[in-house]
C-alpha cells in the first residue's frame, strides 16, 4: 500500500489541531447544560459531518455499506462504542488523580494501546521489530511516551505553583487507587477507536474498489465508528437529560439565564464539526502511512497533546508559572515534535 507518509504527518497534525480546537467554541455556549450541548454537538460530531463528507468525496457509499459482512459492521461499531465509554470516563479520571497524573496515565495507555492493539492482534509485531523502518517506528513510539510523561510533569508543577481554592479541592479529592482504575480503564477503552478502524479495513478496500480515491478511503469506516460512539454517549446524555430535565433548554426555556439559541446552536455545530474533523484529517494520513498505518494513532495523540499545550498557552492557562516548568513543558513539545518526525521517517524508509 503506498503513500506519502510526510504529507500522513502533516495530515496527522491537522487532525490534531483540530481535536484541540474543538472545545474552543462550546466554552462560548451559554444557558446550556452540559449534557445539552455535548449531545447537540455530537450529533454533528457523530452523525451529520461523518455522512456528509463520505456521501461527498466518496463513491456509493451505501452500496459499499450494505455490501460490507454484517460482522465488520458489528465490530466498527462495537469497538466505537467501546471508545464512547473512553470518553465519558476521561473526566473522572481528571478528577480523581489531577490533570497532570491522570493525563499521563490515561493517554499514555490510550497511546500504547491504539498503536500497538492492531499489530499484535493481526501478529504481524514480531515482522514489523525486524525492520529498520520498523525498528525506527517503535522508537518514535517510546519518545512521544516519553513526552506525554514530561508535559504531565510540567503540568504537576504548574498545579503545585498555582495553588489556592481550586488546587485544594483537587487534592482533597485525590484517590489513587479509584483514580488509577478508573485511568486504567478509560485508557483501554478510548483505545478502541483505533481498532475500530483497524476492524474497518474490508470497507477501505470495498470503497476503493468502487471508484473512491484512496485518499477518502477511511471516510465510510469513521460513519460506522461513530456511529458506536453516538450511541454510548447519546444513553448517557439522555439520562442526564432525563434527571437533570434539562430538555426544555433546547428550546431556549427551563433556565434563569435565557440561552441564546441560534448563536447555542451555530456554535455547537462549529465544534462538533471541528471534532469530526480531527479523524476527518486522521483517516487522509492513514492512507499515506503504508503498513505502518498503525503508527497514526501515536501520531494522532502526540498533536493532541501539543495543540493543547499551545491553545494553554494562547489562552493565558500557564500566566503566572514559573520559567522552568515553561521550559519543561516546552522541552515535551519538542519531544513531541521529535516523536513525529522519527516516525515519518520510518514510515518513509518503509515506502
């Protein structure tokens, strides 16, 4: 399978530009609930962007789909499903173990996992380790490790410096070992995204053959996916709905504060697009990784964590902190940095 694994790399970082950017504009949101606009978002996330663009760029979409063993589809749609629960525990997580532990733990295992889940599951590792493309990939897995482990470093640092109320609530609701299983376990299942991809290979190749251009190829493997993913995180949404009765708030009553409806509304939909667009980007780079399509998933991470460290510092999180933990988180963007490109040259080298 071939490829430009240097344009995958910059496919990748706008994939992950737009993963951190995405929550920008549910900040603006006002009147609303959480559970109101992570559901309004997400239908775009989830259901309106994944069709549209594959009905768009690719060719008989439906066809491909209906086309496609019932046990593919199952299993995309299983393993989505399985990253919606991912998802919806990442919070907990930051809540019980701080930002910067629980970020460690937790996307360092979602790293390890979604990278390494696909070769071991299909045995090809053993094959992989025996190249230098191979080998060069591996080590480009371990320094974004590295990486994630120094950003949460800066961020503990940043966390201690900045003491006061906020700081001591998060402390005096530390709880290490609910926090490490509650990790564990959103580090596994979010994960999952990138088996669901893998599992959706039959598709890639049912759509190419179609007449889609290998380009758009992972479009109609993501409207599976999320569609898995649409389901977890809609039962929960909707039972906060349904507890918080919160459902009047979609249409502009059932709060003190009247919400601004067609500005909710248009700003929700900008960021669930740009949501969607994070594996929008990730499919297009995964097309141009050759057999090491595995290694996007570490790719896709590593841009997470730097777009967000760099949208932090745009938007004044890090004022006030001292010049070496800046320094510090700095030095694990550039590890970050580095990771990307020792993993698109073994990609290269491999092509």
């Amino acid at each position: 399978m071939g490829g430009n694994p240097l344009i995958g790399v910059l496919f990748h970082w706008l994939g992950g530009l737009s993963s951190a950017s995405f929550y920008v504009p549910y900040r603006r949101i006002r009147g609303w609930s959480w559970e109101i606009f992570w559901l309004v978002g997400g239908v775009f996330s989830w259901l309106i962007a994944p069709w549209l663009f594959a009905s768009i760029q690719t060719h008989d979409l439906l066809g491909v789909l209906t086309r496609t063993p019932q046990s593919t589809l199952l299993w995309c749609w299983f393993w989505g499903a399985m990253w919606g629960f991912g998802g919806l525990t990442f919070g907990l997580t930051m809540r019980y173990l701080g930002l910067s532990l629980g970020m460690a733990v937790a996307l360092g295992l979602t790293t390890v996992i979604g990278t390494m889940g696909p070769p071991i599951f299909r045995g090809t590792l053993g094959e992989l380790a025996g190249t230098l493309s191979g080998q060069m990939t591996f080590v480009g897995i371990l320094i974004t490790l590295a990486g994630i482990l120094v950003v949460a470093a800066a961020g503990r640092r940043k966390e201690c410096e900045m003491a006061g109320a906020t700081a001591q609530q998060s402390v005096s609701e530390f709880n290490l070992p609910k926090g490490l299983a509650i990790a564990v376990f959103s580090g596994v299942m979010s994960g999952c995204f990138a088996w669901g991809l893998d599992a959706g290979a039959p598709i890639r190749a049912a759509t190419v053959a179609a007449g889609t251009d290998p380009l758009w190829q992972g479009l109609p493997v993501l409207c599976v996916v999320l569609l898995g993913g649409f389901t977890t995180n809609f039962l929960w949404c909707g039972w906060l709905i349904l507890k918080n009765r919160s459902a009047p708030q979609l249409a502009g009553a059932g709060t003190s504060e009247k919400p601004p409806l067609l500005r909710n509304y248009a700003l929700a939909a900008l960021g669930g697009t740009l949501w969607y667009f994070q594996f929008f980007f990730y499919t297009m780079g995964e097309s141009q990784m050759g057999k090491y399509g595995f290694s996007s998933w570490t790719l896709h991470m590593a841009s997470i964590i730097l777009f967000s460290t760099l949208w932090g510092f745009a938007l004044k999180e890090w004022a006030g902190v001292k010049l070496g933990t800046k320094s510090l988180v700095w030095l694990g963007i550039g590890a970050l940095l580095l990771s990307t490109v020792v993993i698109g040259v073994g990609n290269y080298l491999a092509a």
